[in-house]
C-alpha cells in the first residue's frame, strides 16, 4: 500500500473519528455528556471542512466551516444546555435495547452502509470518496439511536447527529452542496431546535415529564 | 489442478497390509474377551493393554506411510460380488491413522484399569464393542469405495451406541443412547445420498471412479451439502449436535475419550475427503457453509459449556466449540483453495488438522481425569466435588497440563492450532469477493471470543472440581488412580506437550496431507528447526522451545532470588477470608454461580427455568435448570411433524383383512396401468 | 545479535521490573494532587514491596502447591513480557521467541495462575474474585486481540517489533483503524489492571473488589510477588499501548549507544504523560457496578472490531 498524502490521511481520520464519535453517542447514558458529544462531532466536521477547503481550494467550503463551527459547536449545544437546566433532563432513563446489543446492531448496520456505498464510491470521482460509507453509517446510526432512546431529548441530539452524517456526505461525494441549499439547511435546523425546545415546555406541562413514552396514551382507542 | 500429481505407487502395499492385519489383531481381542466375559483380570489387565500395543503399532505404521508421502492400494476379495473391498492409505488417511493409534493407546491402557465389574455390561463384552469400535474407524479412515466405507461408518456407529448403553438399565441412559442411533442415522442417510450423487451415473462405487466423475455444479453442491450435514450429525455441527451433551455423561469415560477424540474427529476425515479430494477443485462459496456453521457451533458452545454443572456434559460441550474450531478451518481452507490462493489454502488446511490431533489429546485426557474422579467419588455433579487436587494429586497434575492446554496457553498445544488458525485469518488480505472480506474480521473477533471464553470454562471446570475445599465429608475417601490409569493419563499429557513444543516437525509431516489436498505445502521461511514461520514473506513467528526456556528460566531465577534474600519461615494456619471467620466449605462458589455472569450476559441464548426461595421459606432451596432453546425451536416442530405423519399413516391400518387385501389390489393396479402407460 | 542486543534485552528487562512501583507511584501522585490531597511519596510502593519480603509467611491450611507456585509463575510471566515487548528497541533477542498473539497468550497463562490459586483455599471471597476477574479476561482478551489485530493488517504481522518498526516510520497521521483501537486500548488497559469504572486498588469493599479479591489470601513473600506482578503488568499494557500508537523514539534497527540514549529518556517522557492521563481518566470516572462491566468491555470488544473492520473498507 503506497503511503497517501497527508491531507488524505487526516481527513481519513476526521472521518473515522466521526464514526467514532456516533458510537460514542450511541453508547452514552447521559444528556450531558450527549450533547457534549455533538459539539465534538461538529468541530470534527469543521476541521474536516477546512482540511477539505484547503485540499481543494473550493472557497464556498471555508464559509461552510465556519458555519458549521458557529451553529454546531456553540449556538445550538449552548441551546441545548440551556434547554437541559430549564427542564431539569440529566439522565436518560435504560434505552430500550441495553447498550451492547445497540451497539451489535450498529456493527451490522455499517457493514450494510459500507456494501451500499460501494457503487457511489465507484461512481464518485472526489478525493475524499471513501468517505461515503462513513457518511452514510453516521446517518444511520443517529437514526438508530433516535429508535432506542425514550427522551425527547435524546431524540433532538439524534436528529441533529443526522444532519452532520448529511453534510458530511454531500461534502465528501460532491464536495458540498450549493451554498444556498447549506444555509438553508443550517436555517432549518436552527428553527427546528427552537421549535422543539416550545414543544418540550408543552409536553413538560401536559404529562410532567419528558419520557415520549407517555405520548403513546394520545393514540386513539378503539 | 492438483489431480496432475502421480503419487508413487509402491509395488507392495505393505504398510497398508500391515494396517489391515492390526485391525484384524483389535477384531480377534474383541472375540478373547468373550472367552471369560466375567473375568476382570482377563480383560482389563491383558486384552486392553494389548489392545494399546497394536494402537501404537498401527500410529508407527501410518506414521511411516505419511513420512514417506506415498499411496497403498489393496483390494480384497470380501464384499459384494462386483464391488470387492477397496483399501487405500494414502497421506489423509495415515494422518487419522496416526491420531486414532496414538490417542487409543493411552485410553486404552486407561480403559484396562477402569472397567470393573458391575458396570452394567460385562467386561468381556465391553471389551468386543470397544475393540470393533477402533477396528471400524480404523477401516472409515482406510476404506477407498461407499460400500466398506458405509459399512464400516454402520458397525463404527453401532457398536458405539452399545458402549453408550453400558448402564442399559438406568432409563435416562438408554434415552440418550436412542437420540445418539437417531443422529447417527439421519447422518447415515445423507452419506448414502451423498455417495449416491457422486457417482455421477456411472454406477461405479470406489473412490477412485468418483474423483474421476465430472458433476454439473449443482449436483457437485448437492453432494457437498448432503456430506455436510451427514458428517456435520457426526461432528456434531450446530443444530446437529444434540446428541454429544447427552451420550458423552451417559458413557463410561474412555468410551466418552474415544468418541470425543477420535470418533469424531472420522467425520472431519470424512467432510474432507468429500470436500477436498472426491469432488477435486471446491467452488470457493461452499466454503462459507462450514465457515458460518463453524463460527457458530464455537460460540455456542462454549456458552452452553460454561454454565453446565455436569463435568462430563460440561465437556461434551466443549467439544462441541473444537468441532466448531476445526470446521471453521475447512470452511477457510475451502473459500481459500476455490480462490486460488493455495498457500493460504494449505494453511488453515494445516491449523485444521493440527487442531484435530490437539483435541484427540487434551479431549480424551480431560475425559479420563473425570472418569477417575467419577470412580473416586461417584459423582458427577460439580456440586458435589472439590478440593480433590489434596487426594488424587496424579489426576489433578496431570488433568491440569490438559486444562491449560485447551485452554489455548501458550507454549502447550492449543495455542499452536489457534495461533495457526489465526494467522490464516490475518493473511487473508484481499479476497476477491468484497463481501468475505468483511465476513473474516468477524470471524476472527468470534474466534478469539471463543478461545477467551474456553478458558472461563476450563477455570471453572478445574477450579471446582480439584481445587477449594471438598464440598462433601465422603470426598475425603477419595483415592487416586491406579497405576494403568496413571500411565495413559502421562501418554496424552506428554502428547499435549510434545505438540505444543515441536510444532515444526509435525507441520512437516503434514506437508504430505497438504500437498495431497491443495497441491501446495506451506513453505518454511527459517532454516531453524526451532523457529515456527509459517508464512513466506511475512516476518512472523513463534519460537516454542524458546519460549518454555525463557519461562522456567525467569521463574527459576524469581525463585531462587526470593530464596536468597529471604530470611523469614513459612507458617501453615487457618485461612484467613477477610477475618470473618466461621469458614465452611458451602461458602464457596458452586458451579451455577460461576456460570452466573455467562447466563446473565447471554441470557438469549438459554432457556432458563428457576425455582427462586421465598423470604420466609424455612429450608430456602434455590433450583436452575437450562434447557437449549434449540430443542423447541428446532427439533420438537419436527417431532411433531414426524408423529403427526405417523398418525396419518397409521388410518390405513384397519384391523380387517380384506381392506389390506384391497391396498394390495389397488396397489397391483396402479402398477399394470404404469407398466402399460409406459 | 551481538553484544550490545543482549545487553539492551537485559537492560529493558532489568528496567522494567525496577520501574514498574515506581510508575505506580507516580500514577497515584498525579491523581492525589487532581483531588486536592496530599499526594503520598513515590516510593511508597518499594516501601511496602521491602516491607512484604521481611514478614513471616503464612499460608492457609487447605492450600495446595499450586498456591505457592502461582506467585511465582504470575511474576514470571510478567517479567518476560516486559522482555517481549519492544519497549526501548525493536532488534531485541527475546521479541523473535512470541509475538503478539503469543503475549496475550502469556497474560491469559498469568491470569489462569492467578484464578486457580484464588479458588484453591475455597473462600468465599477467592472464588467471588475468581469468577469476576474471569468475567473481565474473557471480555478483555479478545479485545485486545483485535486491536493488536488492526495494526497487525496495517502493517501485515503479528510480530511486535515489526508493528513498531512500520508505525514509527512514515505515517504521521493516526490511522483510521487505529483510532477505534486505541480506544478500545485504553478501556481494556483500565480494566485488565483494576483500575477504576472497573475495580478499586483502594478498597476492600466486597460489592467492588476483584483483583483484591484474589490475593486475600497471600500474606509476605508471595503477596508481595502478586503485588509486584500486577504493577508490571500496568507497566506492560502501558508500554504495548506506546509500541502500537506512540512509537516514536524506539530504537528501530540495531541499537545503539546512541539509539540508548535517545530510548531512554524517551520512555521515560511517555511513562510520565501516560501516568498524568491515567490518574486524569481515574479521577473524572465513577466506578461502575460488577454488572455494568460486561457492558465497559464489550463496547471496547466492538470498538476494536470496528477498528478492524473500518480499516478493510476504507483500505479497499
């Protein structure tokens, strides 16, 4: 195996670090410690944004990383932060699958990215094209731990973990997507943390706690 | 490819003859024991050992036939009118030789000391089924057509389910013997269709026409599949291993060594004879059956292994996970060999059949420890056991050495099979099919699980059993083992050592089954007789010899260092345990609380039924019992299935006689108006 | 190999058996001085070692040999893989004898030793300590397999010298694969070496003990063998975790006077980062409940096996 460059290399590992860094979320218990993670795994997304700016020369994606430093390293985790003191929300209670048979399926679902990827990666002429399997387990894997979790806290970090997955692989398939589809995306995130940060106080309010598992009582009965 | 080699063919064949006449030798013991079947001294201090003699012999001689690499052909004029017996010796088969005359020897003089009186059968008899027993697996290894070799796997089956029911009288065990004749035959079944498929319409049942058939790729794989699942009931394969957990308790403990060590190891003779030389050049994705079902059957069970509180189910299971090792390298060999990667191929070839003979081994000296624990103290529960390393201290030594080695310690034997498998793993590189690629890494992390978890067991397994205190007052009547016992209990430790030491010598005599099989031998990288390197070009290796030395060495000088600077006396008191005094031996770990955290972290697996005390319960009693959820998933839909077909059937018995005389008409009819049609 | 290998060999040996307390030690200064106490001295642990060997032995009545042997085959194992491990330079006589396999192999002998003597007076607590240290090994042993297994495919041996030599050598930036195992490393480290989500070297609470467990039962001479071992054990992990992820300043190729001097100080500089993190890893953690370990490990279980897969895919 020839040795690949240095920019190469790094940027390999900002990407297994983001795989990592969704197992990490996977695994964890505590909000805290939750949203924590994902400031991590923003800045892991900036500084791939950068490295990939400078690679590249693509001078859109300088601005992409510095979006991406602001909205997800400290707005939304500062909101997130706030959220979680106001409600009172530090720990998730047992997920519903214990964690090593969380993290089982998630084995199994980056083997399934990876064979999926495969014939974009073949496609793709980028750089960074490798990537996309990881892009696509992150995604994955953030839709996995919105199934098992029982808070909506939880859930909103997921979701949010999704988008990185999204930008991440837009970026390595096509280096980034048109500024204006980033901006808007980063708009709508922003409004939907807002959003769902009312929405919480609502549900606060009407069952006492945060726990979905009491929305399920909302359904119909026959 | 490899069918272009021309073995020599020796003018004489006489190794093979002189194989065959030893198995007459084992045949004609067998019949002298009936001459005074009553008599203990007869059988137990003259027949077995004699019989152990012709073992070694006949380990000797195929040794000589693997060394020198060549092929023995014989045809005796005995069987049916065209198709007389076809014998053949040829490197695959020496190998099995080797391992079934070596092993039998220490069971064997073993099995002298052991039979008594009063064991059910008598003596004189057992001694005819055990000795039939080795003659039949003797003929599996050397017969070259169906016909002896279904014969021989018949009378090899037969005369081990007898040696099973030797307490015929105990219910439990004539159960077990019935599930064990039941495996056996839907085994027996497949290989007829087997045999059947690969004679590929040209009628011809030796060996020899079947190499030179040409399948179509889908018959090929039906008769791949039909041996897997025929061999894989004898292996005792996951889901087909049912029965293993349940003979091996019920026999009497050198029959259980023996079909644990040997017998089972015919089946992967068999699986490799079909797979590997019948069929000629394998299509690379048979392999993955094995390889699956092997990774499988390790996991499985070593997990049932570590919570057994039966010492010989216990390792029934056990070897139910080596089965699994030993599959999973012909799986490997099988997807390398089909890939074109002969070298590889050759290599999980190597840590196959290496594993084999460890397991013949350290299985069967495991096996006899508990038979002399169980004639000590009468008992196989390992509740009831304990601190027996104080009144048998040659079982428990010697015992120990086997332990460790299936254990997978370095520089004992096991390690060597493992550290062979593992390499073939690692060196995989790139296979051409991306999705294998990502199997193996799997595969490897499920080997290793395996081999961790193996060392639970034999921790649990020992520590129970031989160390602590003794968990009943009539334990201390406990007696060590006679001098027979004592001397094939050294035989298979001293083969456990000598195969972990000297690796490199036996590799070499297994050049000969490689380059048989895969027409490629694994190279030696070092001139070093010492030096195990088996991969060219990759700077690995591993130095036994050196490794012991290093050891004792390092120990040795610890030792006498303390000596030395020691100057204080050493003192014999009570234990200690934290002061709190009041010590009994109830207070020890059981064998359900060592397998608590198993149970707990698999709980999927198992079917557990607990009986749990009540707070206010004057005489607390605590009960678990684990079932295999295969038997309800598995093989009860199917006995229900069976029975309801019997059922259906059985609406055509009426009782009168002129309705059979009806079926019998109709039947008549049928047949005339096919006849015309036709 | 001439002269000068051997002679290094010994020295490593001789290095590491002296070191180990001392490594002990410093771990425990660091973390006293993150909790705000007074940190004890640095010698402490040669202290007790002196203290151990001039008492009277006592040995529990329903021992057996195999109790008085294992302390010194525990010991033994240790001190020899202390010469495996290419912890100075990586053209050593003895690193030919095992590789990486074959030392794991040696902990797990250490391990079996030490489980068997511990159930072999059948206390209560022997046999507790026995099965949960078990619990850790089978958790922990295939781990670490499979993260010696990823930088074994990347630098295509099982050979420790020659994962050195490859890793020193070129590749600035942190392997894809690598990254997960390291991870799963440090997990495995803190486990196998009790020390704290895991097990607690300061307590004698039966609900937390495992390691401590074990050796209840060994008074002078022999605990203070178990006691030794199990710091150059630390000791050991440590220095496999520099051969994988932070070789820099081993000796590759023939040592040395030179190649000596630059080893040398060099080990001592990560021996006193490691011990710095270790004691910063200790502090911010809580120990965890037994049944929550089997959940610690098997997470670095998966770790490393995604490590191993992570570096097939992206290697395609």
């Amino acid at each position: 195996m020839s040795p690949l460059p240095l920019g190469q290399q790094l940027l390999d590992t900002c990407a297994a670090l983001l795989l990592l860094l969704s197992f990490a979320m996977l695994s964890q218990r505590r909000v805290v410690a939750l949203v924590n993670l994902y400031a991590l795994q923003g800045a892991v997304l900036a500084a791939a944004t950068l490295l990939l700016a400078w690679r590249t020369g693509e001078d859109h994606l300088y601005v992409s990383a510095a979006l991406t430093l602001v909205l997800k390293v400290a707005l939304l985790p500062w909101l997130l932060h706030r959220l979680i003191r106001r409600l009172q929300v530090y720990r998730d209670t047992e997920p519903l699958l214990n964690v090593s048979g969380t993290m089982l399926v998630g084995l199994v679902i980056v083997v399934f990215a990876f064979s999926l990827a495969q014939p974009i990666t073949r496609l793709a002429s980028t750089a960074t094209r490798s990537a996309i399997g990881i892009a696509l387990a992150v995604v994955l894997l953030a839709f996995l731990m919105m199934i098992t979790r029982r808070k909506a806290m939880s859930q909103v970090v997921g979701f949010l973990s999704m988008e990185n997955g999204v930008l991440f692989g837009a970026m390595s398939a096509s280096y980034g997507m048109p500024m204006v589809v980033e901006l808007g995306i980063a708009l709508d995130v922003l409004v939907a943390v807002l959003v769902l940060g009312v929405f919480f106080f609502q549900i606060r309010e009407r069952f006492d706690s945060l726990d979905l598992h009491h929305l399920e009582s909302l359904k119909e009965h026959e | 490819m490899h069918r272009s080699v021309h073995p020599v063919v020796s003018q004489f064949p006489m190794l093979l003859v002189g194989c065959v006449a030893l198995l007459l030798g084992w045949t004609v013991i067998g019949l002298a024991g009936l001459v005074r079947p009553r008599s203990v001294l007869l059988t137990g201090r003259l027949l077995f050992p004699l019989g152990a003699l012709l073992g070694l012999a006949l380990a000797v001689l195929a040794g000589a036939s693997l060394l020198g690499g060549g092929v023995e052909r014989l045809v005796l004029p005995v069987g049916l009118p065209n198709l007389p017996m076809h014998l053949r010796l040829d490197p695959l088969s020496s190998i099995f030789l080797v391992l079934l005359g070596a092993s039998s020897f220490g069971i064997s003089l073993f099995a002298g000391g052991y039979f008594r009186v009063g064991e059910g059968t008598a003596p004189g008899l057992l001694c005819l089924q055990y000795h039939l027993f080795l003659a039949a697996m003797g003929l599996v290894l050397i017969a070259d057509d169906a016909y002896s070799f279904l014969v021989a796997w018949e009378v090899m089956a037969l005369s081990s389910y007898f040696l099973v029911t030797t307490q015929h009288r105990i219910p439990e065990i004539r159960r077990a013997g019935f599930i064990y004749l039941l495996m056996a035959h839907v085994g027996a079944i497949c290989l007829l269709l087997c045999f059947g498929v690969l004679q590929g319409g040209s009628w011809l049942f030796t060996f020899h026409a079947m190499r030179a058939a040409h399948l179509s790729l889908g018959w090929a794989t039906a008769a791949f599949g039909l041996a897997l699942v025929g061999f894989g009931a004898k292996a005792g394969l996951v889901p087909l291993h049912v029965w293993l957990p349940e003979a091996h308790p019920a026999a009497p403990s050198p029959v259980s060594a023996l079909m644990s060590g040997v017998m089972l190891k015919t089946a992967v003779y068999g699986m490799l004879r079909v797979g590997l030389d019948l069929l000629g050049r394998p299509v690379w994705w048979w392999g993955l059956a094995p390889l699956i079902l092997g990774l499988l059957t390790i996991v499985y069970g070593v997990l049932f292994a570590a919570v057994q509180t039966d010492m010989k189910r216990l390792l029934a299971y056990s070897s139910v996970e080596n089965i699994g090792i030993v599959f999973t390298g012909i799986g490997l060999t099988i997807v390398f060999a089909g890939s074109g990667l002969h070298v590889l191929a050759a290599l999980a070839l190597l840590a196959t059949l290496y594993h084999c003979l460890n397991h013949a081994f350290m299985k069967s000296l495991l096996f006899l420890g508990t038979g002399s624990v169980l004639h000590a103290t009468g008992e196989r529960n390992l509740g009831r056991l304990g601190g027996l390393i104080h009144r048998m201290p040659w079982v428990a030594w010697l015992t120990l050495i086997g332990v460790l080695a299936i254990a997978g310690l370095p520089p004992l034997n096991g390690f060597v099979s493992e550290w062979l498998l593992l390499q073939s793993f690692l060196f995989t590189g790139h296979l051409p099919h991306a999705f294998v690629n990502l199997l193996i890494p799997m595969g490897m992390a499920l080997v290793v699980l395996g081999a961790a978890l193996a060392g639970y067991v034999m921790v649990k397994f020992y520590g129970v059993i031989f160390l602590g205190q003794p968990r009943e007052a009539s334990l201390a009547r406990a007696h060590d083992c006679g001098w027979l016992e004592r001397i094939g209990l050294t035989w298979l430790a001293l083969g456990c050592v000598a195969l972990g030491l000297f690796p490199l010598q036996v590799i070499r005599a297994l050049g000969a089954v490689t380059h048989q099989l895969i027409g490629a031998v694994v190279p030696q990288a070092s001139s070093h007789w010492w030096l195990l390197a088996p991969v060219p070009g990759r700077p690995v290796s591993y130095e036994p010899l050196v490794f012991l030395t290093a050891t004792l060495a390092v120990v040795l000088m610890t030792v006498f260092a303390v000596r030395l600077t020691y100057r204080q006396r050493v003192r014999r008191g009570p234990a200690w345990d934290c002061g709190a005094g009041g010590l009994t031996a109830r207070m020890q770990d059981t064998a359900e609380g060592f397998g608590q955290p198993i149970r707990h972290l698999f709980q999927p697996f198992f079917e557990i039924e607990r009986e749990l005390p009540e707070p206010t319960d004057r005489a607390p009693r605590y009960r678990i019992a684990v079932r295999e959820r295969i038997w309800r998933l598995v093989y009860e839909p199917i006995v229900g299935a069976v029975e309801g077909l019997a059922n259906t059937a059985a609406r055509l018995q009426r009782g009168r006689i002129s309705v059979y005389l009806l079926y019998s008409f109709v039947t008549l009819l049928v047949l005339l108006a096919v006849a015309l049609l036709k | 190999m001439s002269a000068i290998d051997w002679i290094t060999q010994v020295l490593e040996v001789v290095a590491a058996v002296a070191a180990a307390p001392a490594f002990l030690g410093w771990l425990n200064q660091c973390r006293a001085w993150l909790q705000n106490r007074r940190a004890p001295s640095l010698w402490l642990p040669y202290r007790n070692l002196r203290k151990l060997f001039h008492k009277e032995a006592v040995i529990a009545e329903g021992a057996s040999p195999l109790f008085r042997i294992a302390p010194y085959v525990v010991f033994g194992t240790m001190v020899l893989a202390a010469g495996i491990i290419p912890s100075m330079g990586t053209r050593l006589p003895l690193v030919g004898s095992a590789d990486a396999i074959a030392l794991v192999g040696l902990f797990a002998a250490a391990r079996m030793f030490m489980t068997l003597a511990a159930m072999d007076v059948g206390t209560a607590f022997g046999t507790l300590g026995a099965r949960r240290e078990m619990m850790v090994g089978f958790l922990a042993e295939p781990a670490l397999l499979m993260v010696i297994f990823v930088a074994s495919q990347i630098s295509s041996s099982t050979a420790l010298p020659v994962i050195t030599d490859h890793l020193a050598s070129g590749r600035l930036g942190l392997s894809p694969g690598l990254a997960f195992s390291a991870v799963a490393f440090i997990l495995v480290l803190l486990a196998e070496n009790a020390r704290i989500p895991v097990d607690n070297p300061a307590t004698h609470l039966e609900l937390t003990m495992i390691h401590e467990a074990m050796v209840l039962e060994y008074s002078a001479r022999h605990l203070a063998l178990m006691e030794w071992a199990a710091q150059l054990k630390l000791f050991n992990y440590v220095c496999i975790g520099f051969a994988l992820f932070l070789p820099w300043g081993v000796a590759t190729g023939h040592i040395g006077p030179m190649g000596l001097a630059v080893a040398i100080p060099a080990l001592a500089i990560k021996l006193a980062v490691a011990g710095a993190g270790l004691a910063l890893i200790e502090t911010l953690s809580a120990k965890m409940r037994v049944m929550r370990i089997p959940e610690f490990l098997g997470t670095a279980f998966l770790f490393a096996v995604l490590g191993l897969l992570v570096h097939v895919l992206l290697g395609t």
